[in-house]
C-alpha cells in the first residue's frame, strides 16, 4: 500500500484518509510529480467515463467555452486516467475530454495512475463538489454510493468531505422524494430548503401536490414547513399533541440523522446497518459491555 502510495504522487495519504480532503491538491500534486516520460497522447476513443461519475449533465455553454480556449491554446494540463481491460477510465478532467472530444481532437495527453473502486468513487465526488456544483440529487446519490459500498457511517463521511454530519442526513434524506420531485431539484425548480421540508412528508401526493404549490405560488421554505405540519398532523382534535410530535421528531431527527416517527406511546427509529445502530445507541449514550 505504501508502494502503491509513492508511486501515486504525494498528497495522497492525505487524500485517502478521514481527514477532509482537497482535490486541487491531489491532481496538482500528481501532474507536478510527473515525469515527462508518464505523460502519453491517448486515444479519445479508448477513453471513457468515470464509471462513479455523479454528475449526469454537463453546462453545454460551458463546455463550449472550454473549447474555444483548447482550439486556441490546446490542452494545458494533462488528464488523469486508470487503465482498464477495454481502455482508460477518467480520474481527473472529464471536461477537458468532452472538449476534446467538440474540438474534433483524436488524442489527449494523459497520465496514467492506478486506483481502486472506492479511489475511484471518491475522486469523481471530490472533483464535482469543490469545482463544479453538484445539483443536490446528484451529490446525495454521490454520499450513498459511497456509505452502500465502503460502509464508511454517515459520520466518517461527513469528516471526509468537509461536512456536517446533519447535512449529509438531510442531504440522504432528499433521495426518498418521489423521482419527478426529485427533478425539479435537479433543474433548480425547487431549492434544497424546500426539498429537505417536502423530504419530512410520508405522504407521496402531499410532497407532489406542495412541489407544485412551490413552483406555481412561490412558496417560501417556512410556508412549507408550516403545511407540513398540518399536514403530519391533520386532526387536532383527534390528539391535541400531534403538533408536540411533530415537533419533536424534528429535533429527534436533526440530533440522531435519521428518520424518527412519533405517534401515541411509540417512537421508531429506523437504522441502515449494525454501525448505524451503533451510532444512533453512542448518540442517545447508550452503551453495553459483551
């Protein structure tokens, strides 16, 4: 592993370990590490995508304008690539490929690395939060795929990537909207405000029917959270504490980063993993010995 390390570059311990990590560094530590010899012109045609690649959807004017300064100027920083079976996976500089690729270039020039799987998913979501932001969705799926594949804990990835352990729950949490809500995230037609107060709402008409309100009568985030109480709670005289409950699942909820549900004399909280439930039992301070 420390072979493997050293011949990366430096930086990447720092990289890939739970402290919080900086993209900018590690490519730039790679291509200033760089001999002139591990440098090769690529064939774009052999090159494709990072297959962790969170983002979905490019800024085509952007792209454009990145052309132009290719046509101009050419390409000024090699890409990173790994080899694999049928030709080269992108670890860095899936932008300059696509421009590359409008310019009618054939080849790039490249630096070949090695990386594994997890490496690999870290990169991509690394690179787009800090250069490129990411739509909510995007990233949210990006943190998931992560916590599914490396059963790193929400908190673990809150350290890694520079967040707060509630913005990664609440961030999680958006993945439960219904898919068409779930794109007006993606095209900006809802506001991640409003996405995390519809993503409280169990009931899946309710989230459709108050995504449109948003939409049509420019509802502010706290006209939502006010329906969603009424909504979570829509017969007072059935039991006069539905507002205290829904009241404290909130709480619940941004303390423990999941899910809570109150109703009369019961209270679930539901959990992902054994490690999750290790770390919803150290929240609440409870501990036992084998």
């Amino acid at each position: 592993m420390e072979t493997k390390r050293k011949a990366l570059g430096k930086g990447l311990e720092q990289l890939f370990s739970n402290e919080r990590i900086d993209f900018d560094n590690f490519e730039n530590s790679i291509v200033e590490n760089a001999k002139d010899s591990d440098i090769k012109e690529i064939s774009l045609a052999e090159i494709k995508s990072n297959p962790y690649q969170p983002r979905k959807t490019f800024d085509e004017e952007s792209l454009q304008e990145l052309a132009v300064s290719i046509k101009e100027h050419g390409i000024v920083q090699p890409i990173i690539v790994k080899k694999n079976i049928k030709g080269y996976y992108i670890v860095a500089g899936e932008r300059r490929t696509k421009a590359a690729r409008l310019v009618g270039l054939d080849t790039i020039p490249a630096i070949v690395r090695d990386f594994n799987d997890q490496e690999m998913m870290e990169i991509a979501l690394i690179e787009n939060i800090q250069r490129e932001n990411l739509n909510p969705i995007e990233e949210a799926e990006g943190y998931l795929n992560i916590i599914k594949s490396t059963g790193m804990t929400q908190e673990e990835v809150s350290k890694k990537f520079g967040k707060s352990r509630s913005y990664i729950t609440n961030l999680i949490g958006l993945l439960k909207l219904p898919d068409d809500v779930k794109d007006y995230v993606k095209k900006g037609k809802l506001s991640m405000g409003h996405a995390r107060a519809l993503s409280k709402i169990d009931n899946e008409s309710e989230v459709k029917k108050l995504a449109n309100k948003v939409i049509s009568e420019g509802l502010s985030v706290r006209e939502i959270e006010d329906l969603q109480s009424k909504v979570m709670s829509p017969k007072k005289s059935e039991h006069l504490s539905n507002h205290t409950y829904t009241l404290y699942e909130n709480i619940m909820r941004e303390k423990i980063g999941t899910k809570v549900k109150i109703s009369k004399n019961k209270i679930e909280i539901p959990f992902d993993s054994d490690k999750d439930l290790e770390r919803i039992l150290e929240i609440i301070n409870i501990t036992f010995e084998e």
